[in-house]
C-alpha cells in the first residue's frame, strides 16, 4: 500500500482534473500555497520588492481558492437544481405513463367487448342464415308437393276454414296477428281463453289458411311455428324441464280441432316433425277428451281418426316407424267402430284411409304380406 498509494492517488488527481473536477485543482491549490509559505517563510531576508511579489502571488491564490469554492456552491446548487428537475420530468412521465396505460386498458376493455360483441353478432347471423337455408328448403320441398299437400286436407264441412283471400282480409288479419300476439308462450289451456287471444289465435289460422290457399309458403311458415311455439303446454308433472319441448295444443273448444289438423299438416308436409309431433300430441290429448265427452258427436269421433292419422305420420317422417304403426292402428281400430255405428261415405272414407295408412308402415317395417292384405280391403 505504501509502494502504490502515491501513484493510485496521481492517477485519481489526474482523472479527476481531466473529467473537469473541484478535488485536483483544490490540492493543487493546497500544494502552490504550502510551497509559497515555505518560500516567503524563507525568505525574510529577501529584497522589499521580491516580498511585495510573493505577497501579491498570495493573495491572488487566496482569491482563487475563494473562487473556487464559490464554483463548488454554484455547481452544488446547480445540481440540486438539476436534480428538482429530474423528479419534476420523472413525475410527469409517470403521470403520461398511468393515462396511457388506463387508456390502453379502457381501449382493450372496449375492444373486447366489441370482439364480444362481433362474434355474438357472427353467430346470430350464421342461426339466422341457417334458419333461413331451413325455410328455403322447407318452401321448395312444398312448392314441389304443393298439390298433394292440398289433396290431403280433410275437412269438416260444418267447420271448413275461411279461404278469403281478398288484400283487405289478409292485411287485417296480418295486423292483428302481429299487434294482439301474445308475448310468450301459454303455459295453461285456462291463459287461452281471454278475448284478445282468441282473436289472435283466429287471425293466425285464417292468416295460415290465406297463405295456403294462396301457395305462399315463406309467409306461411313462420305464422305456422308461431301457432305452435305460443300455444299451451300440457302438464306433465314436472318430468319435463323445457317447457318447450311438451306437448301443446290449442284447447279444441277455444280452437277448431279441424284448424288445428291443417296446423299438424303443414308442419308435416314442411318436415318439421318436432313441432309436428308435439302439436299433434297435445291436440290428441284434447280430441280424446273431446270424443269421451261427446260420444254420440260423429264430428268429433272423425277429427279423433284424423288427429291420429296426422300423428302416426309424423312419427313415421321422424323414422319412428314403431310408434307411427300404434298410433295409426289406433286410427283404424276408432274408424272401424265408427263405420259400424254410422256407415256413411265419410266413415267409409276413413276406415279406407286408416288401412292404407297402416299399409305403408308395416311395408316399411318388412311386414309385406299384412301390408298387401290392407290394401286388397282398402
């Protein structure tokens, strides 16, 4: 440490003189005014003049160490200065920092719920353009089986539905089933017999009807689902959760049955068997009540065999070929009892149907000589 010390601190004066410090210059000063003490100490004896020179040099070095000194305050003070500032920018970057990253964090809050947003609105588009690929469909198939689907209308002539087709009739009625229509399904038969109902339900058939008679299956379809999807579900005790997957049905003494039927019909004839197979369900359970308590009523005994009839085929165009066959049996069995209470050409007529109907499912089921035996008696 002895050997080195002198050139360490040499080198620390030397940097610190060439970096523009205070410390090489102050020892410097230090060093100059030590020698000059030692000089004038010495140098008593010297001529007035080389004093007077030395005294000069003295204080000039005294001034430059006062100056010094007032450069080091300066320089502290300038720091410090400098330092304020520093904080000062420092806090306001911070500032600009915390509003852009809450902008940011806003703008990413926003952008998700957009993207949110886009994508629910991607989706509602993508059900609505396959509910439309669905109507599309359903109207070509009925287009290209429109008469047969006409053919196949069995009405009651005492209940025939109304075929106005005037542009004052269908606009009335196209206003009341949009102004009076309920605004969420019945949930009881009892919820179907206020007045504003029953003109909307009554509106909506002529309105289906109109259509119908008319060819013009897109405006038919979705008067039709909506006949179905607001009409009472039946009770079942709570085995069923989705409401909208029980049976439902008009009540038949608020409702025509024979209306109700065409509903069936439609919605067989456009495959839509799920609400096919529910609607007619739950107009099963109604014609059943209605056939016990009005047994001597041959009207209500033939919309029963129809009703039946309309079940069997929608089971059948779901591919449930078993339930189809119990359902049309059922048909045929109430048909026969009715051609032997009353043999008149419209009992004839549906016993004839019932065996024919029958027919096609034990074909389909591989029972071809009961089949062929049905519609040698049909």
């Amino acid at each position: 440490m002895a050997r080195d010390f002198g050139i360490s601190l040499r080198e620390a004066i030397k940097h610190d003189v060439v970096a523009g410090g205070k410390g090489g210059i102050a020892l410097q000063l230090d060093v100059q005014g030590e020698i000059l003490r030692r000089v004038m100490e010495g140098s008593n004896r010297a001529d007035p003049k080389t004093r007077l020179a030395m005294q000069a040099l003295d204080e000039s070095m005294g001034k430059v160490r006062d100056m010094l000194v007032e450069v080091a305050k300066s320089q502290e003070a300038y720091h410090q200065e400098v330092v304020e500032r520093i904080r000062t920018l420092d806090a306001d970057l911070q500032r600009i920092l915390g509003e852009i990253l809450a902008e940011a964090k806003a703008t990413h809050a926003e952008t998700k719920a957009t993207h949110v947003d886009v994508i629910e609105t991607r989706d509602a588009t993508r059900r609505l353009e396959a509910g439309l690929e669905d109507v599309g469909r359903d109207v070509d198939f009925l287009r290209e089986n429109q008469e047969e689907f006409l053919r196949s209308l069995p009405r009651s002539a005492s209940s025939a539905p109304s075929r106005d087709t005037s542009p004052t009739s269908i606009a009335a009625w196209i206003r009341e089933e949009r102004e009076l229509r309920p605004s969420r399904r019945l949930t009881s038969e009892a919820s179907a017999d206020s007045a504003e109902v029953k003109v909307w339900i009554n509106s909506a058939l002529r309105l289906m009807n109109a259509y119908v008679a008319e060819r013009a299956w897109a405006e038919a379809i979705p008067v039709v689902r909506r006949i179905v999807d607001l009409a009472p579900v039946q009770a079942d005790g709570g085995a069923t959760k989705n409401v909208d997957s029980r049976p439902c049905a008009w009540p038949v003494d608020v409702v025509s049955g024979w209306d109700q039927l065409g509903v069936v019909q439609f919605l067989v004839a456009a495959r839509d068997t799920s609400r096919a197979i529910r609607f007619s369900q739950g107009l099963l359970s109604g014609c059943r009540r209605q056939a016990i308590l009005r047994p001597n009523d041959p009207d209500a005994s033939r919309l029963l065999v129809a009703v039946l009839h309309q079940h069997g085929s929608a089971l059948a165009a779901r591919g449930d070929l078993s339930s189809a066959l119990a359902s049309l049996k059922e048909g045929l069995e109430r048909a026969e009892d009715q051609r032997q209470d009353r043999e008149t050409p419209e009992a004839l007529r549906d016993v004839s149907l019932s065996l024919i109907k029958v027919a096609d499912v034990e074909l389909a089921l591989g029972q071809r000589e009961q089949a062929l035996k049905r519609y040698e008696e049909s």
